[in-house]
C-alpha cells in the first residue's frame, strides 16, 4: 500500500496514511474538536472506527491528559495508527485493537466517559460504492455494523453520564435522532454550515448523553458552526480548529 506523510494541526502531528481511498479529512478534526473533554479531567476515551489515527491525535494534541482507545477493523489501518502514535509520541496515553464494531469487547461496558466516531456515511443498499476496498468499507454500512449498531454499542461502552460525538450526513438528522433516542436521554444537534449567507449544510455534530434511565429523551438544537467566511476562506473558529487545534463550543439555540 501507497502511502504519504502529512502534517496537520500547523505540524503539530504527522500522519502516515494511504495514498488513495479513506483519507483524514476536515470532518476528522471537527470531530476532535467536538468531543467535550478538557485537560485537567483525566478522562477516558474510545473512538470506534479510528482509522490510522487522525481524530485520537488531534483529541490528543487539545487534551494533555486523557486516555484514548481506538477500535479498527482494517489491519493495515490498524497498524498505521500504532505507528502514528509511537510517531507523535503518545505511546503512554493512546493505543489502538484491531476490532469489529458489531462485535464489540464486553471489557468495554460502561468503562469510557466519552466515545467519538465518524462511522460510514452511506445506506449500503442505496450507496454507489467506491471501487476501492478500505474506502468502500470506511463509507458504507454493513448489515451487521449499521448506524443503529454503532450508536447501540457506542452506549453500551459508555459510563452513566458520558457522552457520545458523531459526525454525521445532515440527511440522516432524523434517523439519527429516533435511532439514538432508544440509548441516549439528551440530544445535541450542532449543524455544519459551509457559510453564513447562501451556504449549504451537508455535515452535523451530534452530542448525545447517556441517563440514568430511559424517560424520554431531550432533544436541542446548537447554535451552527460556520466553515468558511464569505471570501472563500476558512472563518476564525474554523482556523482555530484546524490551525490551532482548538474546541468547538456547543452552545444550545433553541429546544
């Protein structure tokens, strides 16, 4: 396998990754950026689906203390990540297990306060695939790891008020919330505008909480985080992000 070394962050980590098919994108560091930990908190994390590592990194690089677990399939995938943490030297606070999402460690329940995920994008039924074999399998659903198995499981590996971050297809809003309504008892929807004025929102951030119990669920809409300025250039809080490895603020709008 073809593979490049890139910098991100303003050369804050380097990533080794493949050349062609699944590539750490834009929707890798929002997705880190999202995830509501702070340093000086020590908290666990897991991502499932981690890929070669661009999401754990960036978290890594914003939090300089919690501990993250990567969950990946693809082997070459998996040995790319451990490779990209000895790289960036976080040997003592990342790893990464080779895994399957539908068939996920029972040493695992209620053990994180957070789980962070960017889980395949398309409908494998609907979806025109990509001829490639790991891009297929990162943006296509399964049948046995759909979007409801890996909300269902990102729950199950959750502690009692931890929280889960997705990025997801803003299409699949709805979907997303009645599929998560049956683990989680809070619900934030944060969109992704490409720009203020005559922009598109093709990408949302979804936050859920995990209760006590099951006594309805709560469901907020975030204030909408904005990509790009009318000139075509990244907007500050976008700069701080995927310049600065900075946070995104998830403050809620309307209910």
């Amino acid at each position: 396998m073809d593979t490049t070394t890139d910098k991100l962050l303003n050369s804050r980590i380097t990533v080794e990754q493949p050349a062609k098919g699944y590539r750490i994108a834009v929707d890798t560091l929002l997705l880190a950026a999202a995830v509501p930990v702070q340093t000086g908190q020590g908290q666990k994390v897991l991502e499932l689906g981690c890929g070669v590592g661009g999401a754990m990194l960036a978290l890594a690089t914003r939090v300089d203390d919690a501990s993250i677990v990567g969950l990946e399939l693809q082997e070459p995938m998996v040995a790319l990540c451990a490779s990209n943490i000895a790289l960036n030297g976080f040997d003592e606070r990342l790893k990464v297990e080779k895994g399957d999402v539908a068939k996920m460690p029972e040493k695992w329940a209620g053990q994180f306060d957070h789980v962070m995920m960017n889980p395949p994008f398309h409908h494998g039924k609907t979806h025109s695939a990509s001829a490639n074999p790991s891009k297929k399998m990162a943006n296509t659903e399964s049948a046995e790891a759909n979007l409801a198995v890996w909300l269902a499981h990102a729950a199950h590996t959750l502690k009692i008020g931890g929280c889960m971050t997705m990025i997801h297809r803003a299409d699949r809003q709805d979907e997303i919330i009645m599929l998560a309504s049956t683990s989680f008892s809070t619900i934030i929807i944060k969109p992704i505008w490409s720009k203020k004025e005559g922009g598109t929102c093709k990408r949302i951030i979804i936050c859920a909480l995990k209760g006590e119990g099951k006594d309805g669920v709560a469901v907020t809409i975030a204030q909408p985080f904005i990509l790009y300025g009318n000139d075509g250039l990244y907007s500050s809080n976008a700069n701080e992000i995927l310049r600065e490895a900075g946070a995104m603020q998830v403050e809620v709008e309307n209910r």
